[in-house]
C-alpha cells in the first residue's frame, strides 16, 4: 500500500482569483481516502492515490498544464439555505476552477451548477461498527447454547410423548391407572434423555416405534448441546446491535458518524419531515456527529468506533480501505459492515459548466478508456486487499442453535408418534 501512494504527481498550488491562463487547467482537490491523498508544501501539492493516477494519464495524454486548488472550507460542496454551494461544487460554480478531481457522486442538485464526467465507478454507503465482544458469560449461559424456542420445542415434545405413551398404554390393556402410566413414562422418557435408557425396556411393537424416535432425536440434541457448551465456554461471545439504518437511528447510546459537506449529509438534508433519514440527520446535528469527508478514515474516528460508542456511515469502497490500513498498521481490529440499503450512486469527476466541448469531451473519452479497460477498478483494489482481516471479532464467537437448525429431528419426532399410532390401531384392529 505504502509503494503504491508513493506513485505522486506534484503540481503549483493554485490561488483563489478569477485571474488565469487559458492554456492551464485549475483543479480544485482535497484528500478523500483511498482515491486521493492531498500534502500541501512549498507552495507544490502532492497528490497520491487513484485519482491522481488519473489525472496523470489525463494531463500526459492530453498535454495540458494544471494548478491545484484547496478548497478554503475544506468541503467537497453542498447547497446552503441561501441557495448558494460551498466547497468544491461552489468553487465549480462561480468559476473558481475548472475541474474538482473528487471522485464526486453525482446528484440531482450538483447537476443543477456542474457537469460531470464518464462515471468513474458505483458505490454503496454501508455502516461500520464495532463487534460489541462481550467476555462475562451469565449466570445460565449455558442455556444460551439453543435458542429459546428449541428449549421450548423440547419440553413440548417431552410432554405429548408422555402423554402419548400413557394413553395408549391405558387403551393397550394394562390394568394400572392413567398416573401411574403418565408418572412411568416421565420417568423412562427423561432417562433417555439422560442417557440411561428405559426400564423396562418396551415390548409392544407400538411402543418400539415411540421410543426409538424418541432415542434418535434426544442422542442428536445431547450431542448438540454439547458442542454448544464446549465452544461457548472456550470462545468468547460477540454480538451486533446494529444491522441496519432503522436500528442505528433507535440506538440512543450510539452516536450515528457522516461526512460533512458529503453528498449523502445532501440527501438527508433535504429529506421529508418525519422520514428515517429526517431522525438521522437530526440525531446527527444534535449529538455533534458530522467530521470532514478528509477524515473519515482517521486513526480518531476508527477508534471512536471500535469503542461501541459510534458508528460511521461511509462509502463501503472507504471504509474498505480504512480496514484495510488499520490492520496493515496494528496487525489487529474489531470492526462490522453493515451493507444496509442506504444509498447507492455513481462517482465522477465534476466539470465546470461551460467548459471548452472538445476539453470536455477529450476528458470523457480518456476517463472513459482507463475505466473501461479496468485500470480505476485495479487501482483500487489494491487499497484494500487485507480489510476482511478487520472483520474478524476479537475472538471467535458462538452462534445459537435455532429451530430451525432441528427440523430434521422435529420430522422424525413426527414420524414417530404417526407410526406408533398406526401401529397401535393396527394392533387393536388385528392387523398386527
């Protein structure tokens, strides 16, 4: 990673005046990671990163000159109350520059005042959290080895076997009453259970069936149960509390992170009264949870977030890369993408409206040539081979066996109690 943003391109750091050469191009730029990583020194900008790849191949191929400018309020552009932009899309919009390098995603309302270019890419905004690794198991916690609704199952089925094997019994011949068959089936069907069999063992063919069912099904949930334990004694437990927007906007404890000046902080400012993305922004505003797009991927947020206490929203292409970089950096980290449906759109350079035709559309058709020859895509892959080993809890974790884990077994219960009543009216009807 380290010899890739080390392939820069230096340029003169522009001024803001309306004042310039026709034959150099202004390029506004600011540092959005992993696209473009932005120094400023000496008067000279350095820019790394894919997108400055881009614009290296554009201003080679294209023999044009250029300057660099920094946008003054460190924003990539949204519109104002007063209906004006800031940022980079305004600096596009009263001239300032000719070109803002971004990569921006393109909007109804930056349409309005800028072009722009063959789109670069399409990405999603994702959340990123923390695993929320709890090391302290309960009281019960062995208990938590099966869901709920498999305990409930159990004792469910314990009680009709019972109940099924008494009655039949009753109406097989046998001259003792209804309780004391209901008490000795409890007791043969929880020793098996236990492991320990029955006594007597079953004689009539009827009750062969009932049990053996009954046998298989508890062998497979004993067996279960026990590599259940085992791992949830020896691994710790790690849980989401978040997995989607609805959730992260109902978590009180949880301050909601986006980029200021962003184009997704655009769309939920202009969302309707009431709507999800309204109570986001509002929670957003009131917890103080806007940071600049430049560090979104800083060492600071990341460590805000990893401890539980907030959560970003981001491009998953950025946050792919800021895993990536923390893991390369600390070897280790505890982090969770939640790839709720948020926001999707296509990224592209913006152009100045009333740009040159033929610079405009030389622009297109390079764009157009490293995009669809795979070059951009290359490019940023190799920002972020190694983010998945961030995805990984601080230890390993241990999933609940749910119902439906036991369908299976819950069939053969049914097989079970069908066959042996068969049986058992086939006994009586003289068939067996």
């Amino acid at each position: 990673m380290r010899d890739y943003f080390n392939k820069c391109t230096i340029a003169a750091l522009g001024t803001n005046n309306l004042s310039f050469s026709p034959d150099v191009l202004r390029i506004a730029a600011d540092e959005y990671l992993p696209y473009v990583q932005v120094q400023e020194r000496d008067g000279l900008v350095e820019l790394c990163g894919p997108m400055a790849n881009l614009l290296d191949i554009l201003s080679t191929s294209l023999s044009f000159e250029y300057k660099v400018f920094i946008p003054p309020d460190r924003k990539w552009g949204r519109n104002m109350p007063n209906g004006s932009w800031n940022g980079m899309i305004g600096m596009l919009e009263r001239k300032e520059v000719d070109v803002a390098l971004g990569p921006f995603s393109i909007t109804f309302g930056r349409n309005k005042v800028v072009s722009f270019s063959y789109p670069l890419m399409i990405d999603s905004y994702a959340i990123l959290t923390n695993h929320f690794s709890d090391d302290k198991l309960a009281l019960f916690s062995f208990f938590l080895s099966f869901d709920w609704q498999v305990w409930a199952t159990l004792v469910l089925t314990l009680v009709l076997v019972m109940l099924t094997d008494a009655v039949l019994n009753v109406y097989d011949g046998h001259h003792k009453s209804f309780t004391v068959h209901l008490r000795n089936s409890l007791w043969n069907f929880v020793r098996a259970m236990l492991l320990q069999g029955t006594s007597p063992s079953p004689v009539r063919l009827w009750s062969k069936f009932l049990h053996s069912s009954w046998w298989l099904a508890v062998l497979v949930l004993i067996t279960a149960f026990g590599g259940q334990l085992s791992a949830l004694l020896l691994l710790k437990k790690s849980t989401v509390l978040i997995n989607s927007l609805e959730d992260l906007v109902e978590a009180r404890d949880i301050t909601p992170l986006i980029g200021q000046g962003s184009s997704f902080h655009e769309l939920i400012q202009s969302s309707s009264e009431g709507s999800l993305h309204e109570k986001l922004l509002r929670r957003v505003q009131n917890e103080n949870g806007f940071v600049l797009v430049s560090d979104t991927t800083s060492d600071f947020v990341l460590d805000l977030i990893e401890k539980g206490k907030h959560a970003l929203l981001m491009s998953t292409f950025n946050i792919q890369y800021a895993l990536s970089r923390r893991v390369a950096a600390t070897g280790r980290c505890n982090f969770n993408i939640i790839e709720d449906s948020i926001y999707s759109k296509p990224y592209a350079v913006a152009l100045r409206k009333g740009l040159n035709r033929t610079v405009v559309r030389k622009l297109n058709e390079k764009i157009s040539f490293v995009v669809d020859n795979g070059l951009f895509q290359k490019w940023n892959k190799e920002m972020f081979r190694n983010y998945n080993n961030c995805l990984m809890p601080a230890g390993d974790y241990v999933n609940q066996l749910k119902i439906q884990n036991f369908t299976g077994v819950i069939i053969l219960l049914l097989a079970g109690f069908l066959l042996s009543t068969l049986v058992f009216v086939s006994e009586k009807l003289g068939y067996c």
